[in-house]
C-alpha cells in the first residue's frame, strides 16, 4: 500500500514489509551519511598510537577499516532484530563511537605509542562493553533517573556537539590543507541545495530519499570539477598538495574484490591505565545511548521509548562493544548521525535499515565497495550532514517540551546546557583540573551535560505541577 505521496506507508512502520526497490536507496543513505564517521575514530586514534604513516601497520590498518564496517552492519542488525535480550529493537545504526576519542587519546598520552597500547585499549574495550551490557540490565529501574527533560537534554548536547563536525565537513575537513576553500565550500552547498529541492519539491520516496540524490549529485559534481579545475595546489610553504574534493579514485582500483577479515588482529591487552577511565567512559556512553533512542523513537515514531528498547539498546551497545574488540575496532555504539536522518525523513522501516547493515557487512567483504564511498569528499557529506545533526537538535528539544516545562525542568535545561555544555565545548576550562577530570569532561559536551542533568533531576525538590505531570 503507498501514501498519497507515493512511498509506501511501510516505510513508517518498524515492522513493515517494504519493496526492495525502495528499502534498499533507503538503506544505503544510512551507509554513506556514517560511512566517514565510522572510520574517522579508527583512523585518528591509530594515528595517536603511531600506527599511521609506518609500513610495518600499514596492513594491519586496512584489516581493522574493514573489521569497522563488518562489526558495524553485525552489531546493527543485531540491535534492529535482537538475539534474545540483546537489542532494542530500534532503528538505530551502530558504528565506531567517536565519544571515546578523547579517553582514548588520554590513554595513549598515559601509556605512549605502540601496538600494545593499542592492545590495552581493546582490553579495556571488552571489559566495558560487557560492564555496559550488565548496566542494561538493570536499566528498568534506573529509569526514573531519565526522564525526558534528561534525555532531552543528552539528544539536544549530542546535536549540539556534531553541528561543529557537519560544518567542519562542510569546508572540506578542518585537517586538509584547502579548509574553507571556495571549491568546497560551493560543492558542499550545492549537495545543500539538491537535498532541500528533492526533500521539498518532490513526492513520496523520492523525497524520503533526499540525502542519497544529493549525496550522488554531489559525487557527479566533484567528477565534473575535476574535468575542468586543476586537482592540486600550493601552500603557504611552497609545498604541492591533492585538493580534499578531489576523488581518489587509485583506492578503489588497488582494493581487493574479496577478503576474509581477520578476528583479534591485535593481542588484547589489560591495564588498569586504559579500563578506568575506559569504564567510566562506558557508564556515559549508556546514557549517550538513551538519549539516541529517546531521540530517534520521538523523532521517528512520535512516542516514548519503552522500558525494554532502552535496555535491549544499552545492552547492544555494550555487547557490540566487546564483540568489536574482538575485531580490533573501537567501541560499537549508537550513531547519532542516523538519529538525525531518522528524524529528518521519519523512516524508520526495519527492512530499510537492514539493507544498510548488510551493505556495511559487504563492505567488510568486499573491499572494493567499501573504497567507492570512503573516497567520498568531505564536502559533499557535509553538505548532508549539517542539516541531519540540526534535526538532532530539534528533537531534543520535541523531547524536553513533550510535558509543560515547570520552573524545576526549566532549570535543569539551563544549567545542564549552560554549565555542562558549555565546560565540554571550552575544554581551556578545565586546564588545571587532574587529568582523569579532563579525559571524562572534556572530550565534548555529551558528558558533562548528561552528568549535570542527571544530579539535578535528583536533588532538585519536586513542585506540585511535576508531581501531577508525572502522574497524568
């Protein structure tokens, strides 16, 4: 059956039978608007580890890029259907979390470079997974602590904290050398632009599948600009750089059609350096996690999450998390780039998100579909991305203003954002603080927002029209 607009009304039904044809582009936008995401957290902290740029890991770099995007298509799938109480049941996709980052760096800063701090991190990693998987389990009772006003919160932090990273994409990546180039800058809103055109001047499942077209007509332009522009530069040094728009396509060519990936490519290693501050990283994670499903389930489904979506989502993320350590890959969790695309389109069919998990398990398989889109310019994901992680915004804020704010959830918004927000995006504050303080508070807002929010909403005394708001 199809709607009005002719996409079929299955399309908005989790557990709706959809047409190929339509589930799979469906799919795909969830792969190529996390595809970069997924990988970028691998590649930095490799790099942090002094794995990048030696060729003695130069193989082993490729195994773990494709451990990525295999363990990310298993891990979705798995929290789409559920292995008993493994999964919520959502639609969510899973993939390498960039939340640990900053633990991460911190524990590479600790421990210095090499294999085995990598090692250590992975250790640690299998531990907290499964501490988070525990964590699920007693999440029903801990639910009272997470009310919408909390959740809200954490959903409108994790938007507010990607929109620096969409604009980043935007202008070609902070890190290459033509930032904020007039080349990039104009590929990136032209995907813009195609994407509101389709979204908004057509019908049905051509404009549910807005970010795909755009993100193709972006890769179309990028081919024609480099018929016509000069693919290189000079910096300021003198030195003769590759234009970040420009598509390598050498990479696609030199990848392998078929590889098996490879289990515990790195020797887990356990030190109480790397799984404390990993651990509590984990306990933030969960409530990160909350917060996607609450955001994806009111942005998608115009509903709560139930008791039994948010544990069997806590406990995915934590299992998927040990089950990627395994892989060599960094933590498994929920992508909150694709809460965003959820919210924007409200697809959020099962089948749909399944076609794009097995296209990231093919990916994993055959690498030579996975180098087609990580060839994919910065520019033209941000050109998607800046509108996808707006939408995560608004629907943090759909969540905190579900119920009439009170003067007490008032408050709880205004210092959770002012105090805990504000301390992770301007982490200079945090200086002279011991070091354990700065690796949990300082990677980004997320954490100090969800921590503040979370205190508040227990010692902040209860007025007469919360309790009769509760009760309603």
């Amino acid at each position: 059956m199809e709607n009005k607009n002719g996409l079929s009304e299955e399309a908005f039904q989790f557990e709706g039978k959809m047409p190929l044809s339509q589930a799979i582009p469906l799919g795909l936008q969830h792969v190529l608007a996390m595809f970069v995401g997924n990988l970028t957290p691998l590649l930095v902290i490799t790099g942090a580890c002094g794995l990048a740029g030696n060729a003695e890991f130069a193989d082993l770099r490729v195994a773990l890029l494709q451990n990525a995007m295999l363990v990310a298509g298993i891990v979705t799938l798995i929290q789409l259907f559920s292995i008993g109480p493994i999964g919520g049941k959502v639609p969510i996709i899973m993939g390498t979390s960039s939340g640990f980052i900053g633990v991460f760096s911190g524990v590479a800063a600790t421990m210095g470079s090499g294999i085995l701090t990598y090692g250590a991190m992975m250790g640690a990693s299998l531990l907290g997974g499964l501490f988070e998987g525990v964590l699920g389990f007693f999440l029903k009772p801990l639910r009272k602590f997470f009310p919408p006003v909390v959740t809200g919160t954490v959903v409108l932090s994790i938007g507010l904290s990607l929109i620096s990273v969409g604009i980043n994409s935007f202008g070609g990546g902070n890190t290459a050398k033509d930032f904020g180039s007039m080349e990039n800058l104009l590929l990136a809103t032209f995907v813009l632009v195609v994407i509101l055109v389709v979204k908004h001047c057509t019908k049905g499942f051509l404009s549910s599948s807005a970010i795909l077209v755009g993100i193709v007509a972006g890769y179309i332009a990028a081919v024609i600009m480099g018929l016509v522009l000069p693919h290189t530069a000079i910096d300021a040094e003198g030195v003769e750089y590759t234009k970040s728009w420009v598509l390598n396509w050498s990479q696609v060519g030199t990848s392998a059609w078929i590889e098996i990936p490879k289990l515990m490519p790195v020797k887990l290693v356990f030190d109480l350096r790397a799984i404390l501050p990993v651990m509590i990283m984990f306990i933030v994670t969960a409530v990160e996690t909350v917060g996607d499903i609450s955001g994806v389930i009111v942005g998608g489904m115009d509903r709560e999450a139930t008791d039994d979506e948010l544990a069997g989502g806590v406990i995915c993320d934590g299992i998927g998390s040990s089950i990627a350590a395994l892989f060599g890959v960094l933590p498994n969790t929920s992508f909150s780039q694709n809460v965003g695309l959820v919210a924007m389109t409200k697809v959020v069919n099962r089948g749909a998100l399944a076609c794009g998990a097995i296209f990231l398990v093919l990916c994993g398989l055959v690498p030579k579909l996975g180098a087609i889109i990580s060839i994919m310019p910065q520019s033209v994901l941000g050109g998607a991305a800046v509108m996808m992680f707006s939408s995560i915004v608004l629907s943090g804020i759909q969540l905190i203003t579900r119920k009439p704010l009170t003067a007490r959830s008032l408050s709880i918004v205004a210092v959770a954002l002012g105090v805990g927000y504000g301390m992770g995006a301007n982490t200079g504050i945090l200086a002279h603080t011991p070091q354990y303080v700065q690796l949990i508070f300082g990677g980004s807002g997320i954490v100090p927002a969800a921590m503040v929010a979370i205190i508040l909403n227990i010692v902040l005394p209860k007025t007469r029209e919360d309790l009769e708001q509760e009760a309603a």
